[in-house]
C-alpha cells in the first residue's frame, strides 16, 4: 500500500509540475507578444488569467486520484480528509447499496420460501 500511495504522490506532484511549467511558459509568451506590441499589458493579464483558470479546471475534470483503504483505520483516515460534498455523495452510495441489498435479500427469502413449499 505504501507503495501505491508514493506512485499516486509521484504522479500529483508531476501533474503539478507540468501545471506549474506551462503557466510560466503562457507568461513567458505573452510577455513577448506585449514586448512586440501585440497585446496590451492588460489584454496580457486576461488572456494569462483565463489560461490559468482553464488549467486548473482541465486538471480538475480530468485528473482522478483513487486511493484505497486497505484497514479500517486507513479508512477513518481518509473520511476525515473528505468535503461535506464529498461524504454526502457517499452516503448516498451507501444508501443505495443497503436498498440493492435489501431487495437481494427480500429475493432470497422469498426464492427460499417457495423453495419449502415444493419440497412439501
């Protein structure tokens, strides 16, 4: 386990990193466009702040990081690092998984009971 959550560390701080890199490369550029006069140092700014923001939120829909808990107190540890958001979509996850298997076992008992009656 400790080695998948160095890995996914590995990976974060990678995507980061690459986010960190291509921030300073957009200023970079923009800069020498408004150097060669073709921005204004305030159409800069915009277009370097709208770049930013498409960046995080690139990243946000498409980086994922999964981590699994492998004992209850690894487990605990994890909930506490949660959203309000995020623990209530997982209360709805457990709802609908102690509704799935209520049915299941409404079904079973139901199969068992009919299961009886033939055999009488």
């Amino acid at each position: 386990m400790e080695k998948f959550g160095e890995t996914m560390k590995k990976v974060l701080l990678a995507g980061v990193g690459t986010i960190a890199t291509t921030a300073e490369k957009s200023k970079e550029i923009l800069d020498e466009m408004v150097k060669k006069g073709e921005l204004t140092v305030e159409q800069g700014k915009v277009l370097n702040q709208e770049l930013k923001h498409n960046i995080k939120k690139t990243v946000k829909d498409n980086v994922n990081i999964s981590i699994k808990a492998s004992s209850p107190e690894e487990l605990s540890e994890l909930l506490k690092t949660m959203t309000s958001e995020q623990l209530a979509q997982i209360k709805e996850q457990i709802q609908a998984m102690e509704a799935a298997n209520e049915q299941k076992k409404e079904v079973s008992d139901e199969n068992a009971e009919a299961k009886e009656e033939s055999n009488e």
